[in-house]
C-alpha cells in the first residue's frame, strides 16, 4: 500500500474496491477528539470523496472488533418479525 499526502498535508492510503471506487483512509493529527483520528471516506469513480466518520485512534481496535463481531455473526441474527412494528 501507498502512503500518499492530501492538498493539506494530511498522510492518506486508498484501497481499491471492487466497483472501482476506493476507500481512502486518512491519517487527521488534531481530530475534534484532541488527538489524533482515522478518517474513512470513499473516492467515487467520479473523483468526488464522500464524507465519512472521523475516529479516535484510541478507540480503533473497539471499532474494527465491533465490525469483526458483526461480520461474525451475521448468519446467527435471527430475521426480523414482521409482526412486530
């Protein structure tokens, strides 16, 4: 992967997806937390980067096992009742 620097001066890599969009993670020194921050965003084919979530470097391994948990257990979650609204 290629470590790249956005318009200010911010580190960034991007990593292609299948639909030929990208995702582009960036490195965000000063984050609103008071610390550094991971900001995800995705590049459309287009060019145009969509605004993602800013978060805490602190809290990045709870977040990626929350996505691991998920992805985990997807096939237990039992569907939803339709009946219950």
């Amino acid at each position: 992967m290629t470590v790249a620097i956005d318009s200010s001066g911010k580190k960034y890599i991007e990593v292609r997806l299948e639909n030929d969009e990208d995702v582009r993670v960036t490195l965000v020194e000063d984050s609103w937390a008071s610390g550094p921050g991971i900001r995800i965003q995705i590049r459309q084919r287009d060019g145009h980067l969509r605004q993602g979530p800013e978060i805490p470097v602190t809290e990045i391994g709870r977040v990626v096992a929350a996505v691991i948990d998920l992805l985990r257990n997807q096939a237990q979650v039992p569907p939803p009742d339709p009946t219950s609204a």
